[in-house]
C-alpha cells in the first residue's frame, strides 16, 4: 500500500506537447491520480496569465509559477517574490538599446516589447509575408501564446515575475548574462521556438526546489512524498530535491542525466505511463 504522493509538473514539454496541447493521456492520469487521493501541482516557469484555461481546467491542487517566483495552494497565494522596479527599468532599457524583442510576465498579463510579435510570427508560423503556407496557418490557427500578448503598454510596471527574451541578433546570451549578473538569475529559455539563445532573467536565489521546499513544510508534507516530472534544465534543482525525478523521452541530455528514470515522450504518454507504473492512479491508498 502506497502513501499519498506529491507529484509536481511541468508545462512546456512536459505536460504541453509542441504544440502546446495536453496529450489526453495526461489529462485522463492526472485527473485520476488525484481522484486517487494524490496531490498534482503545476511546476512551472510561466506566470498565470500565460496558464491558460484549458491548462487549469484539468483539475491541479495548486501551482508553483514564474520558476518558483510564487506558490499558490488552491486559491491562496502562499508567497509571491517580484522583480524590483530598478532592475525592471534596467532589462527594459538594456533590451530596448540592444534591439532585443522579450516580453514581460506577469500574473495579470504577457506586455510585449514593440517588435516582439514579428520575430514570434516567424518563428511559430514561418514568413506570413511570403509564404501562404504560413499566413493560412496564422489566420486559420492561431498561436494562443502570440494571441495572449498585450501590446503598446508600459513596460516600466511593478508587477514583474520575470522576463523572456528571443535569440537576439546583435548581442550574445553570455553579454546578456553578464550584464544582468547581480540582478537576475538568467538562463536559457526552454520553448525551442524561441532559438537557442533564448533566455528568461528570474529573481536571483528562486527555483522551482526553493517553492516546492516552502510548500512542502506548508502542506506538513515529507520530501519522500514528492514526484517531479520534467524535461529542461530549469527542472534540474527540482530533480534533485525531489525523491523521485522522471524526465521525459524529449528532455535536454543534462536532465536525463540527474533524474532517476527516463519515461516516454509528451506524445507518446510519458505522464500517463509513469502514472501507471507508480500505481498513481489506482486506489493504493
């Protein structure tokens, strides 16, 4: 007989697809598992407002967002770490004088730096200009990510997670980096849409394993309870944390390398198929 799990999430690549869809096996194991007397929390580096409906609709216990930067249990806010108003006026004019496009998350909206959306149109769709292929793709299914962006609004705000950025083409990740060292924690973007040298700037000191660790003495939870699933390298800490770290078959090498189990693709049921490996969602409890 098994005791009551924790099993953390992530989003992009892990829970999503590439499309950006929940693969129906995941929503059937998650809404099983917790119909089972397991917790389920989203593990994520997106803010609200880019959690879609159809994302929570699901059914989850609560939500660990901006890569740790808040904890919500239900629909209390356990805590809530923000970027303060300097550092947010530095990344906005430091992007702006490097020409590059990034978007500001918070948990009330996704602002858009001013040429943002073209550079995402064509990395999503492909050349809508020229291209019929990719304007019939744009105008027919369009990305409810570049359709979530709010554009022409202040970018000086007070309510800032975090901040993400395209593959710039005149400076490189590591200036970025270091120009934002005392600031931020910087690191790579995991939507591979967005290229390689993509990137998000988070609250120096905030990961997923610091979130979970407050939730857990919260919840009154051991951490031999706990189950994390993930596919980037921002869920390397959260896999170390955790008792039990299953990557996904299309995560980065480097997780894969940490965790302690591999499983299948998004696609190929990989959260449906540890679920039942670890007896989740049958009554064992």
């Amino acid at each position: 007989m098994l005791e009551r799990k924790i099993i953390f999430i992530d989003v992009d690549g892990t829970l999503c697809n590439d499309c950006g869809l929940v693969p129906e096996s995941a929503a059937i194991a998650i809404k099983q598992a917790r119909k089972n007397g397991h917790l389920v929390y989203l593990c994520t580096g997106r803010s609200k407002a880019e959690i879609y409906d159809f994302i929570i609709d699901i059914g989850f216990d609560g939500i660990i967002g901006a890569g740790g930067g808040f904890v919500q249990v239900g629909n209390e806010m356990l805590y809530h770490k923000k970027v303060s108003n300097e550092n947010v006026k530095h990344l906005v004019d430091f992007f702006n004088e490097h020409n590059v496009n990034f978007y500001i998350e918070s948990n009330g909206g996704l602002y858009a730096s001013k040429n943002l959306i073209p550079q995402l149109e064509k990395c999503i769709y492909g050349d809508v200009e020229n291209d019929a292929d990719a304007k019939y793709e744009k105008e027919n299914n369009p990305n409810h990510f570049i359709e979530a962006l709010i554009i022409g609004q202040d970018l000086y705000r007070g309510d800032v997670n975090k901040a993400c950025f395209l593959e710039p083409k005149d400076i490189s990740f590591e200036e970025i980096k270091n120009e934002f060292k005392n600031e931020f924690e910087v690191i790579h973007c995991t939507v591979p849409a967005f290229g390689d040298d993509s990137g998000e700037l988070g609250v120096p000191g905030i990961h997923k394993a610091t979130a979970i660790e407050v939730l857990l003495k919260h919840l009154d939870i051991d951490v031999k309870d706990t189950i994390a699933i993930g596919d980037g390298m921002n869920d390397a800490e959260m896999f170390e944390f955790c008792e039990l770290g299953i990557a996904m078959g299309n995560a980065k090498p480097g997780l894969k390398e940490i965790a302690d189990e591999v499983t299948d693709t998004h696609d190929e049921g990989g959260i449906y198929n540890s679920f039942k490996k670890h007896n989740l969602m049958w009554k064992n409890i």
